[in-house]
C-alpha cells in the first residue's frame, strides 16, 4: 500500500510539471500581436483595433510597427489617437497609381509606428490601437500586418509570419485581417451603412418638408384672419364715424 501511495504521489507531480510546462509553452504563442475583429468585408472600410500584450514580466513594450502589404496597397489608413502614445504613418511611393473613388494615388500609407511618451505597455497588461483602413480589396480573402514589438530592454519581438497551408500556427504569427465577400444587398464594406445613413436624411428632409408646409399653411390661415378682422375693424370704424357726423347733424338741426 506504501508503494502505491507513493507512485500515485510521483505520477500527480509528474502530471503537475508536465501540466505546468504545457501551459508555459502555450502562454506565449496564445499571446501574440492580433486584430480585431479579424474579419472585414472586401471592397469596403472597416475599423480595427490592433491588440498588444506585453509577454514580459521585466519588460514593457515601448514601440509598435505595423506594416501593411505592399502587393495590397490601402488609400486610406488612420489611426485614433491612443493617449500616452506618438503614432507616425510612413508612405510609400506606388509604381502603378491606385484609382479611388475616381482619384489617381500614387502614394499610399504603408507603415504606423507608435511610440509610448508614458510608460508603454507594462507588466500583465495590454494595449488596443483602433485603426480605420479602406478602401479594402476585393481579389483576396486576407490582408496579413506584420507587426513589430519593442520591449525597453531593447528586445524585439517581430510578429511577421505567415499562416501556413497546414493550418498550424507559427511561432510568431503576424496578425491576419480576413476578408469576406460583401453582405448582399451591402455594397462594398460600409456603402450599406452609408445608403442607410442616406434614406434616414432623406426622411429627415420630407418631415422637415412636411412641416413646413404645415407651417406655412397655418401662417397663410393666420394671415387670412387677420385681414378680415382688419377689414371688419376698418367697416366698424367707417361706420361710427358716419354715426357720428349724422348724430352731430340732429343736434346742430
């Protein structure tokens, strides 16, 4: 029975390092770089928040570089101020000017670097930095951003692998924007939103319409009113002036 106890002892330590080891080895490839949501429609805007965990128990993060696919050029690319944060956009010169909307670019946003001004990413923490990026493609299903992490102890951490055929996750996986085809009925990406932001205005502008109409009609019957009462009062006035000359005529008599 000794024995016994004594194995069962052995193997739940065993199990515990083992368990212990598993969960040290998954912390770091769970704790990447990532965006979200990781899914927008092709041909539209979408707004993306770029999540940074410091895996660091020493360290904090104090730079961010995020670069975005030459082959895929975005016109537009602007983060939101994220206070304690400078944010740079570098652009890139096009070989083949990128048509917008109607507009030739030929030059485009190509790279964010955020720089901490307060302390950075500390111990056990993270970080969200919103992007709004557009107008996205419509010939691919994803965009990858890979994205560079600087620690203040000078270490450099670079999330810039690609997804694999296979499925398994690399070792340091850049963030992966998946893109899906347009909800139908949508448009590209927000021109849903937009045509719906449109038909509210437009009911807007047949209430407004309508009420002025309204207006206006009460106003002329409040006019109409007027005039008469200013007809009757110019008749009532006649009237006694006459009354009055004829009375002041009987008594002279």
């Amino acid at each position: 029975m000794q024995f016994t106890t004594r194995s069962t002892r052995r193997l739940a330590a065993t199990g515990a390092v083992a368990a212990a080891c598993v969960i040290a080895l998954a912390g770091p490839a769970a704790a990447h770089v990532s965006v979200n949501p990781d899914e927008a429609e092709q041909g539209g805007y979408a707004t993306i928040d770029i999540k940074v965990p410091n895996e660091r128990d020493n360290a904090s993060t104090v730079k961010l570089e995020i670069t975005f696919p030459a082959d895929h050029p975005l016109a537009s690319v602007m983060p939101q101020p994220v206070p304690g944060w400078d944010v740079k956009i570098t652009k890139t010169k096009l070989d083949k000017p990128l048509e917008v909307h109607g507009r030739q670019l030929d030059e485009v946003p190509s790279k964010i670097t955020w720089t901490e001004t307060d302390g950075g990413i500390e111990p056990g923490t993270f970080q969200q930095f919103p992007v709004s990026v557009g107008q996205l493609p419509e010939d691919v299903d994803r965009l990858v951003l890979k994205a560079v992490q600087t620690y203040d102890n000078k270490e450099v951490v670079r999330w810039i692998e690609e997804p694999t055929d296979d499925g398994e996750e690399p070792e340091h996986p850049a963030p992966v924007l998946r893109l899906v085809p347009a909800a139908d009925g949508g448009g590209h990406g927000g021109d849903g939103a937009e045509s719906d932001s449109d038909a509210e205005a437009a009911s807007d502008r047949d209430d407004t319409a309508e009420n002025a109409a309204a207006d206006a009609d009460e106003n002329a019957a409040t006019d109409a009113t007027a005039r008469v009462l200013a007809v009757v009062g110019i008749v009532v006035g006649i009237g006694g002036i006459v009354f009055g000359v004829l009375a002041g005529r009987r008594r002279t008599s």
